[in-house]
C-alpha cells in the first residue's frame, strides 16, 4: 500500500500529470518536455525526478541524455497507466501539450531525415548489390511466430527498421545500438509509425544491458559483418534469450568484395552455414531453418536457432499464444 500511495502523491501535481501523460506518447528529454509544457528545466527536472522515484517514470540515461517514459512494470506502472486513462480527452491543457509534442516530433524527424540523407547514398549502393529488402524481411517474417511474442530484440538496430516490422506483432520492443545518431533515426522513425511499444537504447552487443532469460525472440539484421567477434555476439545473445526463444541472424553469404572492406567498413566478407551453425551450438542454441536469398553478387542468408524449452516454459508459451 505504502508504494501506490506514494506513486498517488507524486502524481497529485497538475504538472507531473502533464509530465505523465506526455511521457506515455513517447520518449523524451528534459529540454524536450520543458519545451512543451513551458517550464524551467531545473523544475522540470524536479518533477521527473519525484515520479521516477515514485515509479511512475522509468528513465534511461543515454550519454549525456537521459529519456523518460511511461513505466512498464510493476504496481505503480499499472497505477500511471489508470491515472492516464482518467484524463479527460477533450482536456485543453493535455490538447495542448499533445501539439506541441506533435511539433517536437516533427522537427526530430526532420534533424533524423538530414542525417539519413547524408549517409543514405552509401546504404543505397550496397542494397544495390543483393535482393530487395522486402523479400528478406518476408523471409523474415516467416522464421519468427505471428503471436506470442511477448519481449523482442533487435540487436544493432540502426534506423529502427526491424523494430517497425516486428512491432505490430510483439508486445514490447527493444533496439539496441552504440551510434546515437542511428539512434535518433531510430526513435523518430517509430514516432512517426505510432509504435509506442517499442523503444531504443544505447548499449553494446558485446554487454546487453539485460538480464539473461529476458527475450522472447531476438534479430541481428546485418551487423555480424561489422564485428570483431560474430561468435561473442551470439553468445551475448542467447544469454539474452528465454527457455524456448529465438533468434535470427541476417547477413551475407561469403562474397569476394573487398570495395565492402575497403569503402564500407566490414570486417568480415560474409559467412558460411558451418561458421554460424557452429557458433550456434557453442551458445546453447539449437540451430534451425537456413534461408539463403540469391543476389547479384550478393545472396542473404537467413539463420534461425531455438533456445531448448522445460516442460514448463513450454506450456506457459502455448498457453501465452492461446490467449493472444
């Protein structure tokens, strides 16, 4: 009782509300929601400070950054969640403020529209050179459940696009990258797709900031070839994976184009099915379909291994993708 009475007391505040309320459409900073509700930033930060405390907010420090959003779990998330929903909707204060986060989204996609412009030019000749994208992520589509998702991954997120796709079909979704340019194309992507499911962190894929046993199912869309060590990044990813969960990995079979090393930074020229099976069987994982989409040069490949479910998980996952 002690800790919903104090979520109670934290809320009771017609900013903190507005804080609330705004922080549940999306992610965003300090200077974003003093923008907004037009405040100082030292009381805005008061205000942050009082329901993170109370649980109501979670904030996630991303450099010298730190966004905040809606809770997720626990009591007082649930809490947040009720008070918001009490709100009326024709209230002209959060009308408002809905607006104004409308125009700061705005300018975020336009800030992340420049800067995928300035680098598109690159992305867009290598895309050249293997087969359309819409066939890899229908490939992809079909290696991963339609429901009972509950946490997904993405590993190596960029601008977010694994995360669109999946997003509709999965109850929370979590990219992580090391570019925080990337992720800023990222996060003004999934606004602008309304997916409020999903987020994006900073984080290495060598040290996934979670717990193991935290994910459902996870993706690494072409990033191995970039790496150091495509065997530790496995690794690190079946750590995070539950009992029963999946994992995909997209990238190049072996090719012989150096231009890729030489004028696009990667390490690694492709891989074979031996390589990555092996790597598979090495984390724990029990290696599945391969699918291999044929480029020119370039072909994709696609492959999928399973985390070996108890008897327990697995009725607990069946029963999961009955209810959805």
């Amino acid at each position: 009782m002690d800790v919903l009475l104090s979520g109670l007391r934290a809320a009771a505040e017609p900013s903190r509300m507005r804080l609330l309320a705004l922080c549940a459409h999306a992610e965003l900073t300090v200077s974003e929601l003093t923008q907004i509700i037009g405040q100082s930033q030292p009381r805005v930060s008061r205000h942050l400070k009082l329901l993170c405390e109370a649980r109501l907010l979670d904030r996630f420090p991303e450099g010298t950054w730190a966004f905040y959003r809606l809770a997720e779990k626990g009591r007082c998330a649930e809490l947040a969640r009720v008070l918001i929903d009490l709100i009326p909707p024709d209230d002209e204060t959060l009308t408002l403020d809905l607006q104004r986060l409308e125009a700061v989204k705005r300018a975020n996609s336009s800030r992340a529209a420049e800067y995928f412009s300035r680098n598109a030019a690159e992305w867009d000749k290598i895309r050249t050179l293997h087969i359309a994208e819409a066939e890899v992520e229908a490939a992809l589509l079909s290696l991963l459940p339609e429901t009972g998702i509950g946490e997904f991954l993405d590993i190596g997120t960029g601008t977010g696009r694994i995360l669109e796709l999946f997003g509709p079909r999965v109850e929370r979704g979590v990219g992580i990258d090391l570019s925080r340019k990337m992720l800023s194309v990222a996060r003004a992507n999934l606004q602008r797709a309304d997916l409020r499911n999903c987020q994006v962190r900073h984080g290495d894929m060598y040290q996934l900031p979670f717990n193991g046993e935290s994910f459902d199912a996870a993706v690494i869309h072409q990033v191995l070839h970039f790496v150091d060590d495509a065997a530790d990044v496995i690794a690190e990813a079946a750590r995070a994976l539950r009992p029963g969960g999946r994992l995909v990995v997209v990238d190049f079979a072996p090719h012989d184009l150096e231009v890729l090393r030489a004028e696009h930074a990667h390490r690694r020229l492709g891989f074979d099915d031996k390589e990555v099976t092996r790597w598979f069987r090495d984390a724990g994982l029990v290696p599945g379909q391969i699918v291999a989409l044929d480029g020119d040069p370039l072909t994709v490949c696609l492959w999928s291994a399973g985390r070996a479910a108890n008897d327990a998980e697995t009725a607990v996952r069946e029963d999961r993708k009955e209810r959805a």
